[in-house]
C-alpha cells in the first residue's frame, strides 16, 4: 500500500458536488465557471459526473486527427474542447468524471490519483499503478484512468476519467480518425494507451458496489486534506438561468470546438481517368491561409491554381472559392474536381 505524506496548506471547506446533467457543455461550463469565480485560499472542491456520449479533445488538439468524425456524426456522438490540455477521451454513461479544485499552491495531482488508486485497493482489492507525472491510473498495464490539468491566477484543477463500464470497443472506433494520414499539423496529439474497465476486472458483487465511488473518494480526499468541513451538493449544471450558461454556448461553437485548433495541412489527393489532382489547404484557427490546387492531365497540360482565402475551415464557406477554377481549367476536370472535393470528410463536423 501507497503511503502519502501530507505537506500541503490545509484547508477549511472541501465541497463535494454530484452534477446531475448529462449534458457535456454544460458540465464543463460549470466546472470553468467554478475554477474562475472561486476564492481558493481556504477551500477546495470535488466535481463528479457523467456524461451523455462525447468526445473531449484538448484545448490545443485538432478533431480531425484525434476523432472519427464521421462515425459520430452517424452515432450521434458529441464533439467537445475542455479547457485544459492533454488528450482525447470517449466518455459516457459508464464513465465517471473527477475534477479536484485547489489553489495553485495545494495543486498536487499525484496526490489526488493516490487517493483514488488507495479506494480503488482498499475498498475493491484492485491492485493498480499510478504513472509519474501524468498521473494516470493503470491495472495489469491497462488505462482506467487518465488526467489533465488547468492551471490561472491562484486556482488550479486536476480533472480525470475513470472507466467503469464503458464498451472499449467504442473507445477504439471514435478515437481513431482516417484522415491522420493526410494532415500535418502543430496540434498536440494523444498519447494511446490500452485500456480497460474496472467492470472487466472486478467479480459481480463488487460491480454493483462501484457507484459508490464518489462517496469513498470524497471520504478518503476529504481525509488527506485535513478539511475540517465535508459539505455534499447535488447540482443540475444544466439550468436554463445560471450564471455559466455564456460558457455553455462558447464550448458549443464551431469556433471553440474546430476553429481553435492550431495550424494545420490537409494534403488529400486523387486520381482520374485523364489525370491526377493535389489539393492543400493550410488553416490556422479555423481560418483558411492558403487554398493551392495543383491538376496534371496525363500526357498533357498541367495547372496550379491559388484559391481565395481567409474564409472558415466549413464546407459552405470554402467550396463556393472553387468557381474560380472555371476560368483555369476544362469544364470536365472542374466538373470531377468539385464533386471529388465535396466528398472530403474535412466536412463532416458534428
């Protein structure tokens, strides 16, 4: 058994709140409404909740080499961008979400994993691991929980999944894109691990135990903190009037969620009957730099043909910049090309 030393600055009031939407805007709107409006001197707050299924990408991530976009768009599965870094995560009904809210200076992810790895061996004899560091919990080398963390002004967060029951098998088809192969970018990318769920590795009686959970980590933080109140909330973070709900629509839009994403390169190409075709399409923050087509007609003549740019990375802003190729090239190829371009996944966006 782990033995952990407290050496932190105690504080007066932990609050454990059990968020009752399962909506993921508004679960994460709350979580970065709390952090931000928060005096942390004397205090610290635990947050746990479920969420409807999603894919949560980094703040400095791309989605379309994180995500199989168009498998959730056919599934009905969620696109969203916390505000903290770290990697893509799938979750849903059988996965908990944990966030530790501290002051900067009581901000100590290793401890927190410790907290849940000791529940996780003392309370259901699962033997486990937590990574230096990151702070990710593993079983027999499997990932049931991974981590990220935020940190501005005086308060800090540390925010975790933890893998219940979730089907490892959506896990794999939502976090693996097929366009990778045809983008460059400067966006940080996920670190995969194999995965595993504590549904797979425990017997019947102690599966129906593992709601329980939040009370047993609550109880064992509330323990290493030295609080000397415990104070339980149940809140529903999606209230139409609530003082969050700004940061609910700004975690919805298409600039938060795609056009944040850091520079990147889309380089798809084809081949006709009469020749073949490159495109690039650079973008920064959602916005389209530079739109270079380049067609060689087997045998024959060969263009490259600089589009207008500066407009969103969407299919209705940047496919109507092709007319301009009516001018450069035979009706045929323009015709091929237009139709081949509409078909880029680049477009599905859910």
């Amino acid at each position: 058994m782990a033995i952990y030393v407290v050496s932190r600055r105690c504080v007066s009031t932990l609050a454990s709140y059990r968020l009752t939407s399962r909506d993921v805007y508004s679960n994460l709107a709350f979580e970065t409404w709390m952090h931000e409006n928060t005096d942390w001197k004397r205090q610290s707050a635990l947050l746990f909740w479920y969420n409807e299924p999603c894919v949560v990408i980094g703040s400095h991530q791309n989605p379309w080499i994180e995500c199989n976009l168009e498998m959730m768009q056919r599934d009905n599965v969620k696109l969203a961008r916390r505000r903290s870094g770290g990697g893509a995560v799938f979750h849903d009904g059988g996965n908990l979400n944990i966030t530790f809210m501290t002051s900067r200076e009581n901000h100590d992810p290793e401890m927190n994993a410790s907290v849940i790895s000791d529940v996780l061996r003392n309370s259901f004899g699962l033997e486990n691991d937590v990574l230096p560091r990151r702070s990710d919990i593993f079983i027999d080398g499997k990932k049931v929980s991974g981590s990220a963390f935020r940190l501005t002004g005086n308060g800090a967060y540390h925010h975790c999944t933890l893998l219940l029951r979730t089907d490892a098998r959506q896990i794999s088809t939502y976090l693996s894109s097929n366009m990778a192969n045809n983008i460059e970018t400067q966006a940080i990318a996920s670190v995969r691990s194999p995965v595993t769920t504590l549904s797979r590795v425990t017997n019947t009686e102690i599966h129906n135990q593992l709601e329980h959970l939040p009370d047993l980590i609550a109880e064992e933080y509330w323990k290493r903190t030295q609080a000397q109140v415990l104070v339980t909330h149940r809140q529903d973070a999606n209230q139409l009037k609530t003082p969050w709900r700004t940061q609910v629509s700004r975690l919805k839009s298409w600039t938060w969620r795609y056009g944040h994403s850091p520079r990147m390169v889309y380089t798809p190409q084809v081949s006709f009957d009469w020749g073949t075709v490159r495109a690039t399409i650079e973008s920064k923050k959602g916005i389209v730099q530079q739109f270079h087509i380049d067609i060689n007609e087997e045998g024959n003549s060969s263009w490259s043909v600089n589009l207008k740019h500066g407009n969103e990375l969407t299919k209705d802003s940047t496919l109507p910049r092709l007319d301009a190729l009516k001018r450069h090239i035979p009706m045929h190829m323009y015709t091929a090309f237009v139709a081949w371009c509409e078909s880029w996944p680049l477009w599905i966006q859910p």
